[in-house]
C-alpha cells in the first residue's frame, strides 16, 4: 500500500470516532494532518493526543465561506491539498412521518452538503495545483440500504454516493480519485445514542438494540473506527490510482453490493 510521504490531507470531523481513527492512520503513514472540525477545542486535544504533524483548525462544512477559509488556511501552511476525508456527520431517528423538517435540514446540511463544499472547493485547489489527488467521502451502508428511523441520515447518505460518482467522472481528466466507504455498524459515540433512541422508538432497552446489531453481522462483531480507517488509507494511498467512482463497504458482510 505505502506510506503516505508528507501528503497534506484534511479529515473534517476527525476529533472523535471514525474521524479520530483516520487522522491516527494517515499520521501514522506519513501524511500531515488537518482536523478540520466545528468543535475546534476537542480537534485540538486529539491532535496533541495523537502527536506528529496533526493540527487543528474549526470550520462548519455547512458555510461555503469557512470551507473555503480552511482550505486556503491549509495551503498557506503547507503549501497543497493532497487528500480530503469528508466525515463530518450526523444522525437524526425518528419515523418519517413524525420526523421534524428541521432534522431533516440539518441532517442533510452537514452530511450532503458539507460534503458537496470541501468537495468543491477542495477539487478545485487540487486542479490548481496541477491535478492529482484523493477525494474520500463516508457515506453508509445506510447510503446504500433503507433502515426504519434513518430517512434523513439514510437519504443523505445515498446523496453523498451519487456526488462522489459525478465528481469521479468529472475529475477523471485531472488524476482525482474520488471514491467513498461505507461503513456498517461502528462502534461510536453516535451509534451508542443511536441504539439509545432506536431502543426508545421500538420499546426495546438499547442493550437489546446492541445484541441485534452484533447478531447481523456475519463476521460476528461489529467495526471499530480502526477498521474504517484501513479502508480509507488504501484509497488515500497510491495503492487506489486506478480506482474511483467506487463505494467500499466496511460492514463485515452485512451489505454486499
């Protein structure tokens, strides 16, 4: 696969969960790393956790005005924008019919359209600097399969698919990879209230929720953020210049297609 040697990559939402996983990875494999994360307090005290050349920097994916600020912030440090992990997400559950547009709104602002403006604005600093590059998107299984109280994130998350399938046809001519991952169920903080308020919606405890996820599995445990985070280094890696338009599940065979 190889190291990533001194590539300049920007992870959003990589102070926690999966984010904080991949930050480590491509830290780990050579990369310099911003975290670029609306809450800039916490980025800050995993990039000193995790050392290296990890840096912090706030933004809100959903302003088109702090996207492009983070990214011109990046090159005026170090210069290029190599790779770019759009993971900043959320999650709303309810039932369609009794979710709140709001929510609906929200969910998709930060998980379609966040990822629609680092894209952007991060496609075109890769063109400026003579092409090439990794774009890697976190869409879901969820992206790809309907789950009952997920219509918002599952929605947003088929949108984030059908960008990065445009984007990789459009920045084919430039040596841009883009590609996304899917991952099934992980275990974060943002699975954990998931199951909270699945358990709530169904009538069940959240520890029963927990040992349903487990038994649809058919490798027989659930992810963790590290097992994301390999899948994402392959493709941030030159070890995936001849593939994109693709979505790489991470779901231990619970998704197949």
């Amino acid at each position: 696969m190889g190291k990533l040697d001194g590539k300049v990559a920007m992870v959003t939402g990589g102070g926690q969960g999966i984010g904080r996983a991949i930050v480590e990875l491509l830290a780990l494999n050579d990369a310099i790393v911003v975290i670029a994360d609306y809450q800039l307090e916490n980025s800050q005290e995993a990039a000193k956790e995790i050392g290296g050349r990890v840096s912090a920097k706030k933004v809100d994916v959903r302003s088109s005005e702090q996207v492009q600020s983070v990214i011109e912030g990046i090159v005026h440090d170090h210069g290029r924008l190599d790779i770019i992990v759009n993971n900043a997400g959320i999650s709303t559950m309810d039932t369609v019919v009794n979710s709140k547009e709001e929510d609906w709104d929200q969910t998709f602002n930060v998980n379609a359209k966040g990822v629609y403006l680092c894209c952007k604005y991060g496609a075109k600093q890769m063109i400026d600097q003579g092409g090439y590059g990794k774009i890697i998107n976190i869409s879901s299984q969820a992206g790809k399969n309907g789950y009952k109280y997920l219509g918002s994130y599952s929605a947003s998350k088929h949108a984030v698919l059908g960008l990065t399938k445009v984007l990789a046809l459009e920045l084919a001519d430039y040596q841009i990879n883009v590609n996304a991952v899917c991952p099934g169920i992980v275990e974060t903080d943002m699975k954990r209230n998931e199951r909270k308020r699945g358990g709530e919606l169904r009538g069940v405890s959240a520890l029963d929720v927990e040992a349903e996820d487990h038994s649809q599995v058919p490798l027989g445990r659930t992810a963790t953020p590290e097992d994301v985070a390999q899948a994402v280094l392959f493709l941030a890696s030159s070890g995936s210049d001849y593939i994109t338009g693709e979505s790489v599940n991470v779901t231990g065979g619970m998704t197949m297609n």
